[in-house]
C-alpha cells in the first residue's frame, strides 16, 4: 500500500493519470531478470503474467483463469484489486483505462517493457479521448530503492554436438525467410531466438538460459546487441561466423540510422514501442506476419536436435521413476513437506549428466494447492498427508534438450470423484496422444480433444492443452500450441508440445497429467498426408487412480502399451529394485478390473 | 468456346484485360434468379459456388473442393479451365489476375455482382499494379441474347402461426442491436434476412422462398425497396407495422442521399461495390462486423420457431421413412433410376400438409455418382443396382420449416471397407450429437470430432462438417456452423446446424450421414453453462451398413436410443405395415453381432 502511495504522489507529480505495469522485460520474455520485475514489487502478485494499471483513485491487476486464486492471494494487503481476464462482465485494463481516464488525460509507462501489439490495443481503445502519452518514464525506478542491477552473467557456447546446425547456417536459413517475406532486415527480440541463432546459452534469469541481447539480421550483415564482456573468447568465434558486435544500449541508436531504402521485419509482440519510436519515419516495417520466422524456424526441431531431445527425455525420465518410487515407498508421508519434493527431485537430476539446472520452479502441490494450477512451495510449503492427490510439475534444463512433466499421484485414499476425474483428465490425455491428423491441422482444432470427456460431466478446465517447448531453451515456446485460439500456426514434424490436460477443484484438489509428444509422420493416403504424436517421457501414470471402467478398450490398450515402453526403456538405466518397483507401477489394466 | 470468343472481342472493344463473373446475384445469395446465373452460362459449371476470370489469352473457373469432380466434367469444351482452391500450389484468382494483369491495365466486372469484401481483396491484392477498375460492365448482358427477365412472382405472408414474432418486435429487436453498436442506419441486403424481418416469403428463386428486395433501417424508419406489384394487399398491413416502400431499383439513389450525420452498417460480404459506392463520400459506414447482428438473430430460433420446425421434421421423418421402406422393399431396384427416386421424394412430400416445395434439388446419387458431394441426376440419371450404396440428400421447405438429411444405404452386397468407412462416418456423427460443450463453444472447436475417426485410418472429407439452416428459408444459413474455419460465432440456444460428416472415393462411392441439430441446454454446473445437440429429424440409419465390432459401447447405446426415440415418435403416424417395416429397420445393434 505504501508502494502504491509513493507511485501515486510520483504520478501526480508528472501530470499522468494513469500508469500502466506489465509482466515483461525490453524482450516480452516469460522469465524476467530480477530488474525487470517492477509488477511483482508493485503488487505482490509473482505469476508469469499479468498487468497492473495504477490511477489517483484505484489499483488493478490484470490476469487470467491460471492464476486467480493465487493472484487473489497474493494480492492481499498490497491496494491492488484483482480482475478476472475473459470473465464475462470484467473489463479488459484497456476498457477499464477508457473508463477511468479523463478526455485529454495523460497515460505513462516504461516504454522499453510495453510491446508494439500491446501499445497499439491501448492506444486502438482510447483513440477518442485525446490521450497523451508518457513513453519514457520508469517510475518504478524511481522508488524501487533496492531495485536489483541488470545482469552481468557469463554467456557460453552451445556445442556443436547439441546445436547440430552452424550459426553461419542459421543466418542463412533466416535470410531465406526474409528474402520469401520481401524484407532487408529483420529485428529479432526474442531472447530464446537469438540464443538459438547464436549457438549461444547464458545465465541471465531463471531457468531459460539466455542472454540479453537483440539482433539484426540483415542481407548481408548479422549485427548483435550484447554486452561483449558476456562472450569472452566466444565473441572472435562468432564474428568468424559472420556476426558484428554493438553494445546492448546502442540498439536503439543504430535502428534510428537504418537506410530507409529497405524493408524492416519486426515483430510486434515483443519489440517494444520505444524501439519502433526510434525507427525512421520514412523506413517501411513489416509488422503483419501472423507468425515470427524465427520462431518457426527454431520450433521444427531438427534431426541432431530430435535425436538429443530424446536423449534428455530419458535421463528425466529416470529421475522422474526414481522420485515416485521414493515417495511411493515412503514409510512416513506426513514427514515430507512440498519443499522436500521439490529438493529431492533437483537433487535426482543434478546426478544426470549434461544437466545445467532445472527449467522451472517445481510445483510440488498437495491437496487444496494443487488447484492453483501454477503453485510453487514457498520454502518448505505444507506437509503431504497419506490421502488425496499429490501433483508434481517439473523439469530440467539439460543441454541436449528442455523438459517438462506433470503426474498427479494418490498419497492414500482418493474419493470415487477424484477417481473419476483423474480418469477423464486421462481420458483427454490419451485422445490427444493417439490422435493422427492430416497435414495443416492446427492446435484450435485438437484442443477440443483434450476436452470432451470433461465436458460431457460439465467439467472444464481454463487454460490451453499444451504449448511448444524449446530445446536447452524456453520452457514455453511458440508458436505452435495445443488451444482453441491456436489458429495460426499448422503443426509439422519435428514440432515439440506439452500433452496436458487437467482438472481443479478450488480448496480442494488439482489433476493435471502432462507428457512433452512430438510431431511425427504417420501415414501418406489417397487423402493426403497424416501425422501424429509420439510421446518423449516415458514415466508411469498412477494406474491405482483410474476408474477403468471409464475407459474404453483403445484407451486401455494405449495405456498399457505406453507403460510396456516405458519399462522397456528406462528399466535398463535402472538398479535391479528400482527396476522391480517400475515393473509392478507399469502393469497392465485390465477391462476387468475392480477399482 | 462461341461465348469465350464474344465475352473477348467486347473486352477488346472495351479496352478491359481481364473480365471476373462471380457465382451471385445482387444480395450474394445461393440460389440465384436466372436472370444473374451468368457464371453458369458462360462456363457450363452449374455448382452454387465459383469464379470464372476471363482474359484475352486465359480463362478459368475457380471452385472449392465440394465440386472439384463435377466442374472437371462440366467445364470439358467450354474453354475454360478448373483451378482448384485451395489446393497447394494452385493460384488464388485474386493471384491468378496479380500474375496476368498488365500494370496500368483495366480490369471488368458487374458492379452489382461483386460483393464489396470480394472487392477489397481483389483490389488489396492489385493495390502495386495501378489498375483501373470499370465497376459497372454487364458484359454478359451484351452477349446472352436470351436472357431470362428478372422475377415477377407474388410474395405471400408467413403467416403470425408461423412467424410467431410481428414485424414491428423484429424492427425493435433490430434497432436495439443498431444501438449496441453505436450505427442510426442498417442497410440489409441478405434477402432471407429481409424474408424474415418482414415475415414474408416469396418465389422468385428456386428452393428459397424469398423476394428480392433491400431493407434500410433507421431509428425511425423501415425502409424497404422492393417490386410491391409483388405484394398486393400485404403492403398495407406492413404499413401498418411501420414499412415504409420504395421501388427495387431506387435504392441506390435512396443511399446517396442519406444524411452524412450518422453512422450506417452494411455487411461488406453480401452488399455490392454498386451500392457502396453510391454512398455519400462523407458517410461513416460500419462494415467491420464479425457477425451480421440481423443474421445472428434470425439464427436463434424463437420458441414458436423451433416448436413449428419440430413438427415439420416430424412430417419430413414420416417422408423419409417411407422413402426407406419403398426402396428397401423394392423387388425390381434396377427398374428405379435416380430420377424416380427424386420424384419420389417430392410426390411423398407433397403429400404432407403446410408443405411448399422442395427445400434444394435432391441428391440421389447411385455408386460413383455419390462421390460428387454435389451431384444432382439430370433427368432419370443413372439405374440402381442390387449393391452398392446409394445416397439420398434431400430436404423440404413447409410453411413450419426447412428440413435437410442425409441417409446412405446399401441397395445389396457392399465391401468390408465400405463398410468400415461407413462407420467411421456414423462414429464421428454421433461424436457430434453426443458433444457436451461450455458456453462459448464455436464449430471450430467442435468440427474435429467428425473427423477423428476418419483421420484415424487416414481418411478426410473435404468439406464443413455442418452449416445452420433456416425457418422456411435457406437450407444453408449462417453465422454459426461446424468448420475449423467457424471461429466466429458462439453457439445458443435455439441455433440449428447440420451435422454431416462424409466420406468420398472418387470413381467408387460416397456415404454421408446428415441430421439437423438443435443446440440445447444441457447442464449448469460450477464450471459454466453447458449445451448438448438434440436431434430434429428422426430416420433410420442402415444398420446393415455398420460394422458393429468399430462402435464403443457410448456410441452403440446413442444409435439404439436413437432408433428406439424414431419408432416411439414416427410410428403413431404410420400405417400399422410400415410401422412393422420401421420397427424392424430400428431394432437394436448389439455389442456381439456378427457383422
């Protein structure tokens, strides 16, 4: 409340009404660097996504259905009021800034976090209110007193063995794609695509190993914004492979300079509005793709990328065997807290070898917490119990391949509802898994997959099916995506998405079952191509939690199948006990069974 | 070629290189007067959709994949080549004319033709060509000496029974949506929007009782521009309700003249670049709608409305009951020709009380013939023979309602692959008349689930799975339907749609399986509103047909629930023989037949 006291009497200062604070850095990344999270300081709210928008009067943050019971939480005491992104009756921010901000009022933001799209929704919104606005002022900075420096991380090569492709072909792959979308230069924001580009990882924020810098790539040069004392020896390697290097802070400066000759793509989402500010008048921008050529590019996996990945999925998948047996062994349950769950299976993963750290911050999430679909333990968190359903969501970051992976498991009892939603969540899994698909199909139209067991109990559950995942890179990649509003993307081979449907009763308890599938060829008919998916974890799904009566002999048969590989894979990584407990978790369910 | 020949000299004469004769008429309507079948005139390509581009080198017919087989053996000598949309590869006409047309060149077309959205693509996709564009070149008109006239026929009255709504309600309801979003003027140009609001029905096209005419809406006024030698006495009773008459040809001139101090909606996709282009320069116009709000209301059948189309489908179920019994029982199928079982079709129809006409030419189509999805038999068409399917798609328009179905059914032995096919077809039917779905749901979402049993062995279809229809109106009629491409439009309560997956071989055979569907309420439960399909038409599916051991016990129990619902409600009209003949053909499937 104090925060907002400050931020409000800084406002009335400079004359600006309202003030608007997103989630993002100079990026739009979904991991931010310590600095950049001036949201989280303001509000309290610490989820990945959300904005707040401040006026002399009230206080809001935006987010959506992942987040509103933690947000409602986590907001508590701090004067920022939640609204519901997409309820029915909730204003947008931008509706709620129609509302509240005077004719001829003045808006403010920090015009290196506000990205292109997001600016132009505002401005589209308030167009008949003669707004002005404040594109520079960081206000934030100015009363975030212990506000945490940028980074200054060491940055280091991506070996060959794990990239597969040069950089120098990377470069002239993507000159490919600009050369068929009838552009000279391209800006490319997207730290996940420059490290990508680059052959590069670093240690700027959590879990995504990449390093601040832009990049602009144009028909002959391939210019790089990073801070050089980063790169070390790496820098002479890369200027071999045909990069110039600038300072991170000139970006803005060098784009200003651009000849306006050419042709700029850039894309909207993440390029903020202080750099398309800085462009040339006269410079012509392409700005309309529906989909980013690099992230296109870096989505469909190649083959030494593929191969790697499923490398990576293995080791996981032998952490994830090890962890369940553990706590399915474990003789006092009460004794664990979400905490331990947590460090047990950090621990697990840091014996695999090629493992650089974990990809995101577990969910270990007992009981009531596990329907905050994004819950993290904070310290120790609460102590499991013998009943109800634990819910584990975790994965590591390994430098053959980015992993990602929920179970739900039954501590003890679970009542014949749990039982029979833990059945229909793998009911929606196991439809997405077996599905075949012809070529051009796209994630709005499988989604619904995923939904249709719910839906017939009048269940539902308020996020996407799955999203795309990178390789030692984001957790969550586009741009392809498991959701009704994925329609822009048609998934192809090689493409990597997360399989996770789930369920979640508020106070209560979460099911979620994830498994990261691939994009394979499938089948060539008369009626065109077919494709289908084919799972890379391999790690038992709690049998003694399905209602088998539920499913249907494929589904049955799709179970059984995916638990007699799983055995015949892992098993040999695996001591002689730990392969026994695999075998007996992996047993076939028959039509017949009592539950 | 003769036509070709004289379309191309008059272009020189004209100084236009090249020539686009779209499908439409004036309101961009299905079915056309012939008057406006120019299309059809020029190419021989009768099908309800296509394009045909003319220069002095070239000229092809564009149409979608419903009617690639037909326009194949319809265009044969006519000059004019098939280029298939959206096939890869095959140019868009919009591409085709960027690739032909001379820069500076001038491009020609009907103005009243060319829909206003059809327009700014063309234009869109010429915008670096400097092409001059002759809006109002009926070159057609020069060169078809025996033009048919404009229709003259009477119009009647849907009568209050029917209708349930008056006039002036569905003026008010209309205004309240004018004011919604924020327009003082409407101009509606669909004629089945006009049919409805003004509760008339009419005959100047074939199978859709509707009257050419455009309505204007203001806040004050009902404007509608029509031939009234077509009304008679019924002008004065719409007076009464607050019409307001004009003649046809005058609208236009009306447009011109509108005052420039308001804001008018007009849907670009039916109104014409003729009109739009009468407007004062100086007009706001609105044309960025998502959906046409006139069609959104038409689309949610009132409760008279969809209790009258109940009964209708109940006259329209006993048509087709009977049909089924006389074919199956037949003792001579080779003397029955695709023709007589048209005219069977509409003799038993007319037998039925309230009926008109028709509600589109039936499909009867023996063998091969099925696997145009479009095909209609010209005169007697091909025999039956004793094996084989035919398919039957057929509908009636009553003064109760417009009904549409499909059934397939084996005439004799078929093989064990159409036999599988043609329950892979029934599966992903009854995955949509099963589908329980939350409010919000558009047929993007739900259109997969037609097709993942096909998919499944690689099978597809290539058209929507389903479209809305209408109340003594067109039998296809939107905004909602069953598409991956139906992001738009939510579905209500009271919406109606087809629910037709399909399966084609080209040269062998072709099965679909088509019931009307009303959405209906289903379940209010902590995760929303939920809806469910209930189904208007009640005829047997060929159980014979069905390869049982490919049905899950879900989909069984809705097919023998099905059958027992269509004797329960279908027989008490019946004639004790052919409630016998109905009992036996809804008898139900068991789980062990032997199939």
């Amino acid at each position: 409340m104090e925060k907002l006291l400050k931020l409000r009497a800084l406002m009335k200062e400079k004359g600006i009404d309202a003030y608007v604070i997103p989630s993002g850095d100079a990026h739009n990344s979904e991991y931010v660097a310590e600095y950049w999270q001036s949201r989280a300081w303001i509000s309290g709210f610490v989820g990945s996504s959300g904005t707040v928008v401040v006026t002399q009067q009230e206080a809001g943050l935006w987010t959506d259905g992942r987040y509103f019971i933690q947000a409602a939480k986590e907001l508590k005491g701090s004067g920022v009021e939640l609204f519901k992104m997409e309820v029915p009756g909730v204003p947008s921010y931008q509706e709620f800034l129609v509302d509240k901000l005077p004719s001829g009022g003045k808006l403010g933001f920090d015009g290196r976090v506000i990205p292109v799209k997001e600016f132009n929704k505002i401005s589209e919104a308030l167009k008949d209110k003669k707004i002005t606005y404040a594109y520079n002022e960081d206000l934030i900075g100015y009363i975030w007193a212990d506000r945490p420096a940028l980074p200054t991380a060491l940055a280091f090569e991506h070996e060959p063995r794990f990239a597969g492709k040069s950089v120098a072909e990377k470069i002239a792959d993507v000159r490919k794609e600009m050369s068929k979308l009838g552009v000279t230069s391209y800006l490319v924001v997207a730290l996940d695509d420059i490290a990508w580009l680059l052959n590069i990882r670093g240690n700027d924020v959590s879990y995504m190993p990449v390093v601040y810098a832009y990049a602009l790539i144009t028909e002959n040069e391939a210019n790089v914004f990073i801070d050089r004392n980063k790169l070390g020896g790496l820098a002479s390697k890369l200027m071999a492979q045909g990069v110039t290097f600038h300072d991170y802070d000139s970006v803005a400066c060098f784009l200003g300079k651009l000849p306006t000759a050419g042709r700029l793509l850039f894309n909207p989402v993440n390029t903020s509005v202080m750099l398309s500010e800085a462009l040339p008048e006269a410079l012509e921008a392409k700005q309309d793709l529906l989909v980013d050529p690099l992230a296109l590019l870096k989505a469909v996996k190649s083959e030494v990328e593929l191969k790697n990945s499923r490398n990576a999925y293995i080791k996981e998948s032998i952490v994830l065997v090890r962890f369940l047996k553990w706590i399915s062994e474990h003789t006092d349950i009460s004794s664990i807290t979400e905490g331990a769950v947590v460090r047990y299976l950090t621990a697990l993963r840091l014996e695999q070898p090629d493992i650089m750290s974990d990809s995101f911050s577990t969910i270990a999430a007992y009981g009531a917490n596990a329907a905050l679909s994004h819950y993290h333990p904070e310290g120790e968190g609460d102590s499991l119990k013998p009943e109800g359903f634990l819910l584990v969501d975790t994965g590591g970051q390994y430098y053959d391949g980015t992993t990602d992976t929920t179970r739900t498991i039954a501590l003890g009892p679970i009542t014949d509802e749990m039982k029979r939603n833990f059945t229909l969540v793998l009911k929606g899994h196991i439809a997405i898994a077996r599905a075949v698909f012809p070529q051009g199909t796209t994630g709005a139209q499988l989604d619904t997959l995923a939904r249709v067991p719910l839906w017939e109990y009048g269940l539902n559950f308020l996020h996407g099916t799955g999203h795309g995942i990178g390789y030692c890179l984001g957790v969550h990649e586009g741009p392809q995506r498991l959701s009704s509003a994925g329609t822009e993307v048609a998934f192809e081979p090689g493409m990597l998405l997360s399989n996770e449907p789930a369920f979640y009763v508020e106070g209560d308890y979460g099911i979620r079952t994830e498994n990261i599938i691939e994009v394979v060829k499938c089948d060539k008919t008369a009626h065109g191509e077919f494709y289908g998916f084919e799972s890379l974890i391999y790690c038992p799904i709690d049998t003694g939690s399905i209602d088998v009566s539920l499913l249907s002999d494929v589904e049955i048969d799709y179970l059984n199948d995916y638990h007699r590989r799983t055995y015949e894979l892992i098993s040999p990584y695996l001591t002689e006990v730990e392969a026994d407990w695999l075998y007996a978790a992996t047993c076939p369910v028959m039509a017949g069974d009592i539950d």
